[in-house]
C-alpha cells in the first residue's frame, strides 16, 4: 500500500466553503478509481484555509499513471486546482 500525502493544502482566502463543496464532487471521482483504496480531507484547526488530504492506493502506478493520466483526473483537477494557492506538494509513502 502506497500512502499520498499532498501536504499542505493552502486555500485562497475566503474559499474554504467552496473548496470543501467541490471536494464532495470530487471524491466521487477518486474513489472510483483502480487501485484506490481510502482517503482522509483535514482541515486545520489553527488556520481556516488550510488542509491536509492523505490517500491510500494499491501502487504508486495506480496514483501516478492510473489516476493522474485519466479523463477523470482532469475532472479532478478542474473542480479543485483552481483553489490552491501555492500548489501543493504531493509525496508518497510506504
């Protein structure tokens, strides 16, 4: 199992609500994916605009190639990369 951490999810100020509705419709999209196994949204409690998102996946290719080179990922990315400011950093973890 391969854990994604796109740490840390810096919202652009006074989205926050829009950005957690648009992830409602996203997870739809990453949960239907091959390989996908959980994933985990948190918010901050120290700051209202910022989160963590930690998936579980079977394989890195499953997050890197199944996923990020889908139809579905640009669905993914336009519902939530809009909101990001700077973009984050996402690492894997075994």
């Amino acid at each position: 199992m391969i854990l994604e951490v796109a740490a840390t999810l810096i919202i652009k100020k006074g989205q926050s609500k829009a950005f957690e509705n648009n992830f409602k419709k996203a997870e739809t999209i990453i949960s239907s994916m091959k390989g996908y196994i959980s994933h985990e949204l948190k918010k901050c409690i120290e700051q209202d605009d910022k989160y963590i998102l930690l998936v579980n996946w079977e394989t890195l290719e499953n997050h890197e190639i199944g996923f990020r080179q889908s139809d579905e990922y640009q669905e993914w990315k336009a519902l939530l990369h809009h909101f990001y400011e700077p973009f984050p950093t996402v690492e894997h973890y075994v």
